[in-house]
C-alpha cells in the first residue's frame, strides 16, 4: 500500500466515522483540543495532506475514541 493509499483510507474512516457520530467539520475543529484550521480536516479527510500523529490524536479524542480505533483501517467498530 502506497502512500497516498493509506491518506485516503485514513481520511475515508475518519469521515465514516464523523459522519456516523453526527458531527460537522465545524463542530470537530470546535471539539478539538488546540488550534487547528478548518479547512486542514476537509483536505485530510480527502487525503490531500498527511496529518500529523498528535493531529489523529486530537481527532480521535474530539470523536471521543482511541487513536488505535481510528486509524485501524480493517476496523468497522466505532
């Protein structure tokens, strides 16, 4: 699996699981913990750019899951 592969599939599942939970991009950056631009979750979730671990990290905790939960790719549990 290249690289790009892997953004898409991540931003796919957290997309997935944003939407499943209910919660807008507005209302995920609004969750986080820290300063982070709007617009960065559309282009990860489009797997346009390569997030940071302590990015993921604040995503998962904003949707209230594990980083492991989040980025594992074979994983439908939420």
């Amino acid at each position: 699996m290249d690289k790009s592969e892997i953004l898409k599939k991540i931003g796919k599942r957290i997309k997935e699981v944003r939407l499943q939970k209910g919660i807008s991009q507005a209302d995920l950056v609004g969750k986080m913990d820290g300063n982070i631009d709007p617009t960065n979750i559309s282009r990860i979730e489009a797997g346009r750019t390569n997030p940071t671990v302590i990015t993921l990290f604040r995503i998962a905790e904003a949707m209230d899951m594990k980083l492991a939960d989040l980025v594992n790719l074979e994983s439908t549990e939420i």
